[in-house]
C-alpha cells in the first residue's frame, strides 16, 4: 500500500489495475476531462457499467471525505502507529505541504 501511495506508477500492475488507477487519478484531478473517455478506456479493459460506477464512488467518495478533513484542518491522530498509516506520517506531511501550495504529490 505504501508504495502504491507513494507513487503507483512505479508499480508492475496488470492492465486494467493501472487504467482503474489512471482515470481515479484523472477524476480527482480533473472530473470533467475524465469523463466519457475514462469510461471507455475502463470498458476496454474489461470493467462493466457496474464496476465503473463503483469505481466512480469509491473515488468520489475518498475525495469528498479528503477535502472535508482538509477543509475543517483535521489532522493526523499523534497516537497512531506508524505501521497503522498507509504512509509515514513524514511523507504524508510532505505531501500534505505539497497540496497545500499547489505542487503534485509526485514532484
């Protein structure tokens, strides 16, 4: 999981898991652009209008529950382990700075 935060790109993944990944990364970061051409790059793969719309909530969803946390200034609990984080909590606050002055988590 950690490397898969880190940077998935780095990752020997089948074909549709990389796609899936790809246009979850394009619906966070440009919902109108991943549109109809994510959705059939997904068919091409092998995913079904049913497995798209899962896709699409799961994404939405951990994007809502992200932006809420960031817009309320929520942290990290300082009494989690660091082996309960999908990252380390210094490379979250890294990212975290990144966000927080428009950079992207992989520069």
């Amino acid at each position: 999981m950690r490397a898969l935060a880190l940077d998935a790109s780095r990752l020997d993944l089948p074909a549709r898991h990389r796609a899936m990944l790809n246009w979850c990364l394009r619906l966070t970061r440009s919902p109108a652009a991943s549109a109809a051409a994510g959705v059939v790059e997904l068919r091409n793969v092998g995913f079904d209008d049913r497995a798209i719309l899962d896709i699409c909530h799961v994404t939405a969803y951990y994007n809502y529950v992200n932006r809420l946390a960031e817009g309320l200034a929520v942290e990290l609990e300082r009494t989690w382990r660091e082996e309960d984080l999908t990252l380390p909590r210094a490379d979250f606050e890294h990212f975290q700075g990144l966000m927080q002055r428009g950079g992207e988590a992989g520069a």
